[in-house]
C-alpha cells in the first residue's frame, strides 16, 4: 500500500529536522558554579556511566555569563525542537508508517548519540527495512516487521577522522544507563570479544557486524576501537553497506540513522535467503518476502537505482549467480 504524498511530505521534514539537529548538537550537561576563596567559577557538569565529571569553564565574568545563557537558551530551543519531532512522529505513525517499539527506538537513540551512525555505522535487518519502507512511502505486511534484533554494521577498514576510544564511548556502559538488563553476550571462545549485547529475560538484543576479508568459514571478531566493541565478520556485507542512504526511525522524537542502499538490501537479501540452512527455512522465506515487496515497488518507481546495484552484483559472480537463480524462481525474470 502507497501511503499519501501528505505523510511522505511530513517524513521527508522530520528527516530535514534530524539532519539539523545533529548538524547543531551541543554537549550534553548541566552549568553549576563553585565559590573558591570569595570567587565564582563555572563547570559544565555530565553524567558518564553513572559518575559525573565537571569541565572547567572559567571564572565568572559577564562574557562567559552571555555565553552560558546563550547555551541554556539554544538546550531550551532543542527541548521545543524534540517536542515538535515527537508530534511529527505520532503524526507519521497515525498516517500508516511503521513506528518501531518504545524499546528499540531508545537502543538506536543511545546508539546515534554515542556517534555509531556518525562515524559510519549502517542499520540493517529488518529496522532497516521498515526505515527503508516508510522512506519509500509504502507499508509492506506486519509479517515483514517483527523482531526485536538491532543489527548494526561498520566497515572497520574506512578511515572515520575521529580520536580513539574514550571511556565515556563505551557502549554497553551507555545502553545500560538506558536499560540496566544489557549484558555482554559471551562468545563460544573466551577469549573472543563479545559482538552482541543483550537484555536479560527479554528478546531485544544489539548485534555488531563488519564485512569479512576473506572467505574462512569462521574468522575472529574485529575490534572498532572508537566505539569499543568487536563486530563479527560476515561475508557479502560489503556490498550492502556500500553507498548507504540516511533515513528516520520512527519512534520517540526520531532518531537519524545510515541504512542500506533500497535496492542492494533487495539483492542481498536474496542472496542470504540461499545461504540459510534447513534448519532457518523461516528466516529464508522472511528474507524473500522482504526482497520481492522491495522489488516490485522499486522496479516500479526507482528502476535505475535498481540497475545499478545489478550492475555492482555482477562483479562478485558467486553471489549474482544465487539472486539470478532466485529471481527466476521469483518469476523476476526482468531483474535476474
């Protein structure tokens, strides 16, 4: 189903607003004073994984009173922007877009403030799906949309212009400010970094990948330093995060996020749906529903973007030889 070009017109100003409001953020915090020996001085006060760390400011002074009052003015305007994104959103959601969970939207918010989708990560599974659905201006069935898996993909290989890893990068220390049941996932080998971090007692779970550099069946996780995780290696992904697009999650205010290029989640989806064994015949067929609603809409409305990631799937033949086959399976005979 095609959604109102009204709807597409809201989604398309919540995206303009995320894009703003992160081209504007500040640090976070709040402005306290100490007085030292009959002087006032100023600090910048955060909450980093349950501790608070002050940044010296200076000595009061009219300049640096203008300054805070000009910076609790701007926080107070990005209060009203956040309300007004919140109403954008439950606008768009009244309007037929999928609105992903309270739970999930909050995970993708900690992960797009602690610089995740800034330094290159790209949302994929099904979050990306519905990201790239409502980007589209289409609803595709609920069957499609169910899970409570974040898979978030880097290329460790592409230089990201930002300094090492902090403290207060820590990931898990942040998702568990949000939800204290974050844990580590252990991996098989002890002596492998964890790639996922889940809720206990609960399905809603984040899993980091990376593209893999060679065709090992199984290759050991890769470190990003900058965020501090590991991310798990797997094959193809390279070229579902290639030339990614930025879209809006609907939930909570909005949260502004990298997802795949439309048509290359088609083709790779297809792809992954011939790789599963017998046992995720499940997961297989969720893969195929997923590619052909994409398809048939995208060979509708954006046929060269299809095309293009046609022409980018012929030069790893391995992987075109399996989506032609399934696309002729799919009675996508024009595609394959």
């Amino acid at each position: 189903m095609r959604l109102p070009e009204t709807v597409q017109t809201l989604y398309a100003e919540l995206l303009d607003q995320l894009r703003a409001a992160e081209a504007d953020r500040v640090t976070g915090g709040s402005f306290v004073a100490k007085e030292i020996r009959g002087r006032r001085y100023w600090y910048l006060q955060r909450s980093e994984g349950g501790n608070k760390r002050q940044i010296y400011l200076g000595a009061e002074s009219p300049a640096l009173l203008q300054q805070i009052g000009k910076a609790t003015e701007q926080r107070k305007s990005i209060a009203e922007d956040e309300a007004a994104r919140r109403d954008l959103v439950a606008m768009l959601a009244a309007g037929g877009m999928h609105r992903e969970s309270a739970a999930v939207g909050t995970v993708l918010r900690v992960l797009a403030e602690a610089g995740v989708f800034r330094s290159g990560g790209v949302l994929v599974g099904t979050q990306a799906f519905s990201c790239i659905a409502n980007s589209l201006g289409v609803v595709f069935e609920k069957e499609s949309l169910r899970t409570a898996d974040i898979d978030i993909a880097h290329d460790a290989t592409l230089p990201i212009g930002i300094e090492a890893r902090r403290e207060d990068a820590d990931l898990l220390q942040r998702l568990r400010i949000a939800e204290s049941k974050f844990f580590a996932v252990p991996q098989l080998d002890p002596r492998e970094p964890s790639t996922s971090f889940k809720v206990r007692g609960r399905d809603l779970r984040v899993d980091f990948l990376t593209p893999a550099r060679s065709r090992k069946s199984k290759q050991k996780p890769v470190v990003l330093a900058h965020l501090g995780v590991a991310a798990q290696p797997l094959e193809g992904l390279d070229y579902l995060i290639a030339d990614p697009i930025d879209a809006a999650v609907i939930a909570g205010g909005g949260v502004h996020v990298n997802v795949p290029d439309p048509a290359r989640f088609a083709f790779h989806k297809l792809w992954v749906a011939t790789q599963r064994s017998v046992a995720e015949s499940a997961k297989s067929r969720k893969d195929v529903r997923q590619a052909t609603q994409l398809l048939t809409v995208l060979r509708a409305d954006h046929r060269d973007a299809v095309d293009r990631a046609r022409r980018a799937l012929m030069k790893r033949a391995s992987m075109f030889r399996a989506v032609k086959a399934k696309l002729r399976d799919l009675d996508l005979h024009d595609l394959a």
